[in-house]
C-alpha cells in the first residue's frame, strides 16, 4: 500500500504554495482577524483560476479529473499559510453532501457555481450536540428559522441546510439560495480569519436532495470527509509552526548561543515534529481511506482527526514557548497559530468526541 503522493500531486503542492506564499501570507491572515482583509476575495479567485475548486468535482460539474488526493494536498498548504479562504465550507462540507446526496441533475445545477468559484457554506451542526426541534423549519418549499454556527456564512452564496420538515417531523437536508430573505449575522470566534455567522431564514425558496435517503446518515459521512480534510489543513498550520519555532531557534542567540542549541529548546522542536509525523501517517491513511471510499473511513477519519488536533495544539502552543515573552505579544504571529488550532480542534466537535468514535471504531473492527 503507498501512501505517497504522485509527482504531479507534488507539482500541484509546489503551484499552490508558490500561490499562496505570494498571495496570502500571514500578514492577510492578520488583516482579516482585524477586519481589514479586503484581498481575501481576491486570494479565492485566484484559487478558483488555479482549478483548486473543481477539486472531486465530476467532469460534467465542471470538475477536471482531480479527487480527494488533490485536495487533500491543497488542504495541506491552506493550512500552512493560515489563509482565510472559504475552502472548508465550500469543498469539505457543501460540496461533500451534494455529491453525497444530490442526482446527478441537481448536481449539474449547484456544483457549477462552485466550480467557478462561488462560495458556499453548510448550515447544519458541526458536531453530534444538537437539538432537532432547534433546525430551522422546511415546509412547502419554504425554509423558516435560524442556524446558529455557519462557517464563513457572511460570504456564501448558497448553503446546504439542515432543517426539520413541518410535516413529518423528520430532519430533511435542503439546498438555499442566500439572497434578501437571510439575515446574516456575524459571529466572535478565537479565529476571525476562519469567520462564522448566523443565519435567520425568512421565507427563503430551499429544495431538498433529491438523492438523500437518510440525511442524518449523510451528515455523518460529510463530517467523516471533512475531518481528513482538516486534518490536512491542521497538520500544514503544524509544521508551519514547527518552521517558525526553528527559524527563531536558529537566529536567537543567548550568552552569545543560538538558543536552538541548548537541548531544552532541541527537546521541545524535536517533540513537536515527533507529533508532526505521528499526524502525518494518520492523515495519509485518511487520504487513502477518502480516495479509495474504503470501509476504513470512519477510523481513519477518527484518527487523522484526533491526532492532528493534537499536532497543531501542540505545535502552536511549543511555538510560543520557544519564543518566550516576544510569542505572547500582539506583534508576533505565534497568536495567529494558536487562535487557530483552537478554533479547528472545536469546529467539526471536540478532540473527546472524537477520541470516543475512534475506541468505538476500534473495538468494532477488533470484535469482527
């Protein structure tokens, strides 16, 4: 089994960190925490002209061949640059639940948008604690209510919705236009470059997927994939974070030392790429789990999600140390990894939810 990827899904890496070095460094990141990111618009076009959005997309969609390893690569070199594009709430979640559960008409409709370049957001809950009675209400082909947490909701166009059916009661998984009839809210987050907002529907024209057959089930299955996706996303914040602890290790010098060779500081990067690694093969497993639609997905996605959390928690947290005093100033960019390794260890679920699925999924496969 080779978990390695291709020479042209390196080439792929190479474009996109190329791009994205250029165009979305960290100081953009920064601007859309303080509210000032006007190019970050500009960074997701550049991405769609780049193919990144037609990622697992079909042919007929608009798609160019490239699947789940692709973007698992692009997920990866996202996360380095901490850049605050819609990728996860377009391609890991929206995009997911529409090749999940929509015909192949419906998709020919919707995924052409994304296609091009058009953002879109899933407005369901983002981990197992939810209340039905609290979805927002789908009658007559009518969407009423609210959705409390929507990843980058303020730039969607569109939003796969988790509602409840008036009639029967029974959750239903919807598709809706965001025009006048959503009120958007935004939301304070650890993250702000990672925004999320809520949504009051009033009256919103939605259409259910018309190929779902049991939307709780493809819920769990779109936070199965997003979680690889994430991963991949975690584990480039991590080794970004590890790169930074290093340079500064290498350039800060004590008692005429760099402090990078006094074996506290050794220990601490070594620790960090210790933890790097262990994520890494979990994610190349998920990647493979997700490519391939193997029976393993559920425990790889299991794994890669609680052993990157882990990773970039760790990696943003050492990062800081090894920084000392300067890594707690607002100045410095050791901030901007720990804000948003918090913000992603939280957003699919907590790391205890996950750690649970995973012994769960371990001692399914054990009793077989």
């Amino acid at each position: 089994m080779n978990f390695e990827f291709t020479e042209d899904q390196d080439a792929l890496r190479a474009e996109v960190r190329k791009f994205l070095v250029n165009e979305s460094p960290l100081s953009l990141a920064r601007a859309a925490m303080e509210h000032t990111g006007e190019r970050v618009g500009e960074v997701w076009r550049g991405l769609a002209d780049l193919g990144v959005t037609t990622l697992m997309l079909p042919a007929s969609c608009g798609g160019h061949g490239l699947g789940a390893l692709e973007l698992c690569v692009v997920a990866e070199e996202v996360g380095r640059q901490l850049s605050p594009v819609p990728l996860a709430s377009t391609l890991y979640l929206a995009a997911q639940a529409l090749l999940l559960g929509a015909s192949q008409a419906q998709q020919q409709r919707w995924l052409p948008r994304i296609a091009r370049g058009d953002a879109a957001t899933w407005a369901a809950p983002l981990d197992s604690q939810w209340n039905p009675q609290a979805l927002p209400v789908f009658e007559s082909g009518v969407l009423r209510g609210r959705a409390p947490l929507v990843p980058d909701g303020m730039a969607a166009a569109f939003a796969v919705v988790l509602a409840r059916d008036a009639r029967s009661e029974v959750p239903v998984l919807v598709l809706a236009e965001l025009g006048a009839c959503v009120r958007r809210t935004p939301r304070k987050t650890i993250d702000p470059a990672r925004p999320f907002a809520s949504f009051e529907f009033e009256g919103v024209e939605a259409e259910p997927l018309d190929a779902c057959a049991d939307p709780l089930a493809l819920l769990d299955t779109v936070r199965q994939r997003a979680a690889i996706l994430l991963a991949f996303e975690q584990l480039g914040g991590a080794d970004a974070a590890l790169d930074m602890a290093a340079s500064y290790a290498r350039e800060r010098r004590t008692f005429g030392r760099p402090i990078g060779s006094y074996q506290g500081i050794k220990h601490k990067l070594a620790d960090i790429y210790t933890r790097n690694q262990m994520a890494r093969s979990h994610c190349y497993y998920g990647a493979w789990a997700l490519a391939s639609g193997a029976s393993e997905l559920p425990l790889a996605a299991a794994g890669a999600r609680v052993s990157a959390s882990d990773a970039f928690g760790f990696a943003a947290q050492e990062n800081i140390q090894t920084h000392g005093g300067m890594g707690y100033t607002w100045e410095i960019d050791c901030h901007l990894f720990y804000r948003r390794a918090r913000q992603l260890a939280v957003m699919l679920g907590s790391t205890h939810e996950w750690r649970e699925r995973l012994v769960r999924e371990l001692e399914t496969q054990l009793a077989a």
